[in-house]
C-alpha cells in the first residue's frame, strides 16, 4: 500500500498577487509627490504671508508719521510761542538741508504711541521736523516706525497761510490807536468777556494786532493779552506805559495782508428792490411791518426816539452813496450811509447782518446798536468802503460808535476806520463816563479806542473780546475752518 505523502511550500515561496503590489508602489509614489509639493508650497505660503503682513505694517507706520504731521500742523495753528522746549532746532544739519526748503527747522521726536485698549502696547513712534516755518509756506516731514519690525514710512505735507481773514483778534487794524487818560486808573481795558478760553493758556483773552503802527497814549491802558505786531510795525510811544499781560510779539504768519479780502454781500440781499433813502423820525419800524427780512437802502437815518426792530434773521444792505445834507445837532453832513443819533436805536433780536457798501456807518446816540441775545455773533456789521487815499477825509470812510448803550456785534471794515468811544452829549456838552464793546472789531486803515475823558477812577472802559468769534471770517461768508492760519497743499508718501 502507497501512502501519498504531501508538502507544503515554503511562505516565501507563494505567489503574491500583481494588482496589490502596483498599489502599494503607486501610493509610495503619490506620497512622495504629495511630500515634495508641500514642502515647496510652504515657502510659498510663508510668502504669502509676509507679502499680506507688510502691508499691514507699512499703513501702520504711515498711520504714526500722519500723527506726526498732526503735531507740526497744531504747533504752527495753536501754540503761540511756536517751536518751544519740546522741539529742537535743527536748521543747518543735514536733515534740515535734505528737506530741500529754507534754512530753519525744528524737530520733535522719537514719540512713541500706544494701544488705546487699555494694554499700553507700544505700537511704534514717530518724528517730525518742521522746515522754513516762519514762513508763508512750512513743509512738514514726518517719519513712522512700527515696534518690532524694520518697516518706517515718511510722509511729506506742504502747507500754506490760509489767507480768510477771521475776527482773530479783539481789535485788528493797519493802524492801531488806544487812549486811555492819565489820572483815571485802569481807564481802558481791552480783555476776554468769556471764559471759553482755557484759563491755563489765555493767550487769546485780549490779543490785538497792529500793522503798520501801534500807539497806546496812557499808562492807564491795560491789554490782557497779547500786542502783535509786524517786524516793521512801529510803536510809540517807547517804551510803552501801558500794560500788556502778553507782551508785545511779532506775528509770526497772519500779517494783515496788503489788500484785506471784499465784503461779501448775499445774493437774495442784493436782488432786493432798493428802498431808496429813508429818514425815521419817531415810533418803531421792524422787518416784519415792511414785510421782508432782506432790506435794501440807499442810506438810512434813524432819528430823535425812534427804533427800527431787526427780527430774527432779518438783514439790511445800504449801498449808499449816503445822505448829503443837514442834520439837527450835527449840522451839515456827507456821505451818511447809516446813522442814529440822539436816542435813536437799532434792535437787533438774533441772527442780524448789516452790509454797507459805501458811506459812512455811524452812531451817536443814547441808544445806539442793542442786541437784545447779548451774544456778538447776533449783530455782523460789514462795511466795504473805500481807500482813504480816494476821499482824503475820513467822512465815507468806516464805522464809528458813540453809543451810551454797550455795544454787542463785529465789525469789519475793508477800506476804513473803526472808530469807538463813549457816547457825547452834544446838547450837554459832555461825554458818558464809560463805554463799553463786546465782540471783535477789525479796520483795514485805522482802529481808534478811547477811554472816556469824565470817567472817574471806578469807571473803566473796554472792548471786551468774544472767543467763539475766532472763526468767523471778516468778509461775511460765514463760518470757517477751525484755527485756519495753515492748510495742507500737497500729501505725499516716500
């Protein structure tokens, strides 16, 4: 009998399957592939993320130079000492000569800027230099560097003097005139009525201005403020007796300039049907009984007790050339655009414009201009004038008050005078003791101020100056930008 012997094979021997060994080789392969690609896409996403991230960086550090272009706008617009300990001057280095403009400049910085999280991180710092900027064109050149990084940007600005001329200053003239009288202490005060000046810093409380000249006649005379003149202003007498709480300084950038900017005179205003010349004599005449809130004269005189009411809103243009002719008390006069006298009154209720083309604008009465809000920027008296030069006599030209009623309003005159004092009792042959202005005054020939000479010693005349009234432009269009003496003209990145 055969027994059938059987054998196994070996395990390494067995055939394995084809289709399972090109898979394996397959998926080694696309592993390797897949390895290769994501080692190459991680520099290209770390790329990528550099590239998104400088951006970023390079807006933050033109974020910090804009912070420092700020910071030379508001020395040149807000700090009257301009440039002091915290700047230095750097003119004739090398970064003042590369910037390529005059031979003056002050820096500031590094300054470094934080988080406003509550965390204090520091985000970076910048600096600033200010070039040529005492004059009518500074450059301002400001760097940004971000923390933590190497990325800076710079940001050049060119600036220029705005030239709209604003009620800036209590009193504003080519020529500047103030008496005081001697033997009457403290007769005449020029200073700030208001406290919305920042009581640390009244550099604007009673600033005046002088062109050409300055001449304050008393060392009773006292100025709670600033006198600023030109380098070529003249001031007499010398020195001075009066009392300057500012001292005397030169303007740096808001010399008045040759040919001061024309009254601007509302459309719908002139469009009005000219009334032609009117005399009121006695009773009260307002707006609303003429049936209008924009009047147009040819001159108007205002007489003996009577009253004309400005309602709220309403406003006159008197194109002149005035009233020629007598006038009781006051004899024969020329050239009265606008006149009151005796107890003649002009009730302004809020809101109230006045423009005078040519003529003269005055009053001399017991009365006078009443704002009945006691606000300044309720009563504009705008008056366009012409040069001295064309009349040779003062008549014609400017505003003069005389009013025994204090006086709250602006007045800008172009061409002429502004003339202001206490009220004169022609039939008495006396003056009031005392007269008082509150608002802001600016002349484009001479400003005169006077004390009244009957004041005693506890009667004190002043012009009394309206902060809020720093904006609003002399021409009569209104509002402008906040602290204007500079304006970019030119923003640029290097």
């Amino acid at each position: 009998m055969h027994r059938r012997i059987q054998h196994s094979q070996p395990a390494a021997s067995r055939v394995t399957n084809p289709t399972g060994s090109l898979l394996l080789l397959w998926a080694l392969g696309l592993n390797i592939v897949l390895l290769l690609a994501v080692s190459g896409y991680l520099n290209f996403f770390h790329t990528v993320l550099t590239t998104t991230t400088r951006p970023y960086l390079q807006d933050q550090a033109v974020n910090l130079a804009e912070a420092g272009v700020q910071t030379g706008l508001w020395e040149l617009n807000h700090n009257d000492s301009l440039f002091g300990v915290s700047w230095t001057d750097i003119s004739g280095t090398p970064a003042c000569i590369d910037i390529g403009v005059g031979a003056q400049c002050f820096a500031r910085g590094p300054i470094t800027l934080t988080a406003t999280d509550g965390s204090n991180t520091p985000l970076g710092t910048y600096t600033v230099t200010v070039a040529d900027p005492f004059s009518a064109t500074p450059v301002i050149l400001a760097h940004g560097n971000v923390t933590g990084s190497t990325i800076s940007q710079a940001v050049r600005v060119t600036t220029e003097a705005n030239t709209a001329l604003t009620f800036r200053y209590a009193a504003f003239g080519r020529y500047m005139d103030i008496d005081g009288f001697e033997g009457s202490p403290d007769s005449l005060r020029i200073d700030s009525y208001q406290e919305t000046y920042d009581p640390a810093n009244p550099s604007h409380a009673g600033d005046i201005f002088a062109n050409d000249q300055l001449m304050i006649w008393s060392s009773d005379v006292t100025v709670d403020g600033t006198a600023y003149v030109t380098p070529t202003t003249s001031v007499s007498p010398t020195p001075l007796t009066a009392t300057i709480t500012g001292g005397i300084e030169q303007e740096p950038y808001m010399n008045l300039p040759a040919e001061l900017p024309d009254v601007v005179v509302p459309a719908d205003l002139l469009a009005a049907p000219n009334q032609g010349g009117v005399r009121l004599s006695s009773g009260i005449t307002s707006c609303s009984d003429l049936g209008s809130q924009r009047l147009h004269y040819t001159y108007l005189l205002i007489e003996n007790d009577a009253t004309f009411v400005l309602d709220e809103g309403c406003e006159l243009y008197i194109d002149g050339p005035g009233y020629d002719g007598p006038v009781p008390g006051w004899g024969d006069v020329l050239d009265m655009a606008l006149m009151l006298h005796d107890d003649a009154k002009i009730e302004a209720r809020g809101n109230n414009r006045i423009f005078v083309n040519t003529g003269w604008l005055g009053a001399s009465s017991r009365q006078g201009f009443v704002t009945t809000t006691q606000q300044p920027r309720d009563l504009q008296i705008y008056h366009q004038g012409v040069p001295r030069e064309q009349t040779q006599q003062w008549n014609g030209c400017g505003a003069g008050l005389m009013q025994r009623a204090p006086f709250y309003g602006t007045i800008y005159s172009k061409h002429g005078m502004v003339y202001l004092g206490a009220y004169y009792d022609m039939g008495a042959y006396t003056y009031d003791p005392v007269a008082q202005f509150y608002g802001a005054f600016v002349a484009g020939d001479r400003f005169h101020l006077e004390a009244s000479p009957y004041g005693e010693t506890y009667d004190v005349s002043g012009l009394h100056y309206d902060e809020s009234l720093r904006t609003l432009s002399v021409s009569g269009t209104g509002q402008q930008n906040e602290q204007n003496a500079f304006r970019t003209t030119s923003w640029q990145t290097q």
